[in-house]
C-alpha cells in the first residue's frame, strides 16, 4: 500500500464518495466524483472510471454519468487515516497488523 500524500489527500476530500456494492460483497467499492464537474484526482490504487448518479438538477434530481476513482473500502483506510492513526485504531482493536499483513490485505 502506496500512501497518500498530503496534497492528495487535500484534493480527495474535495470530493463526494458513494459506495458501490459488489456481488460478493467483499468485491464493493467507493468511488470519489467531484460534485462541481471536474475529474476527481489520481490516487495510489485507485482506478478511474464512469458511474451514473442520481445528482441534484434545477428544482429535481437527474441521473448523470460522471467521472469517479474507485478504491476499495480497506484501501480507503489508508486515505482517511495516517499509518500511524490506523495502527492505533488497530491496536485498539486489538489486531496485529504489520505492514506485512497490511500489503497482503489492500493488494
């Protein structure tokens, strides 16, 4: 697992997230799409794509296909918190999670 820099972190969060069911349910994952139009950033294991959202219209709501980057959910961890925040959560938690085990489970 590549970890986000700050900068790309900054323009994540400037983004909206939806998550994206997956059949089987460990295959789910969140895509990021800019509500103001634009493409959302590139990201370490991301993966750029299309997705129709139902997005406010006028007085309504339409159904428009927008650029997103897919991340899957244990990949979002990553972007949401520091390494050293996650190994706290983890701890806490009480799982051992190297970056052994870390890389085995986001790759």
């Amino acid at each position: 697992m590549e970890w986000m820099t700050p900068r790309q972190a900054e323009q994540l969060a400037c983004c909206a997230a939806v998550f994206e069911p997956g059949d089987p349910a460990r295959t789910g994952r969140v895509a990021f799409w800019d509500p103001d139009g634009g493409t959302p950033p590139p990201a370490p294991g991301g993966e750029p794509g299309e997705a129709d959202l139902v997005v406010p219209d006028g007085d309504g709501f339409a159904v428009r296909t927008v650029p997103v980057l897919r991340l899957t959910p244990a990949g979002v961890l990553g972007y949401l918190f520091s390494s050293t925040e996650l190994r706290g959560l983890f701890d806490r938690l009480g799982y051992d999670v190297d970056d052994e085990v870390w890389r085995r489970t986001v790759d």
